[in-house]
C-alpha cells in the first residue's frame, strides 16, 4: 500500500513583477513548489535574484498560496528574517 505524502507548504503560480513607466520587469515569475512535511529547504541564490521577494509572499500569503499543515512557528521564523532583512537596508 502506497503512503500519502504530507505537504506542509505549497506554492502555486506565485509571480511578483514591477513597472517603472511603461516597463515591467518580472521578479519572481510561475513559481510553483511544494514541500513535505518533516522536510527542510533552502532558497539560495544570487543577490538579486528574488530570494527575499519569495520569503515576502510566502510570509503575506499573496498569490494562489496555500498552507497545509505548516506550523506557526515556520512562519514566525519568515517574518522575523524578512524584518531583519529590511532593517539591514535601512
């Protein structure tokens, strides 16, 4: 018999994009995942390349987000690196 597997987080068609005039320049653009239950990940990449606009619409859940079974305290931990992140720009 085949387990079902547990998705604490998924992410369907998340997009993030900014104007300036008549340009838009796509940020984060269809991103989609999931991630099961008991798993761990991590967003790397270069400056620049979205990693804290991603964490920013995970936190506000923007787009076709949803939440399974994901605990608070994963959520707790996004929004206080997004704050600490801000506050180094400031």
């Amino acid at each position: 018999m085949e387990q079902k597997l547990t998705i604490a987080l998924e992410a369907q068609h998340l997009c993030k994009s900014i104007t300036s005039g008549e340009d838009k320049l796509d940020i984060l653009k269809d991103i989609n995942f999931s991630v099961p239950a008991g798993e761990s990940v991590a967003i790397l990449g270069a400056s620049g390349a979205g990693k804290t606009t991603l964490l920013t619409l995970l936190a506000v859940h923007s787009g076709d987000l949803i939440y399974l079974s994901i605990h608070r305290i994963i959520l707790q931990l996004i929004s206080r690196l997004i704050r600490f992140r801000h506050s180094k720009k400031a």
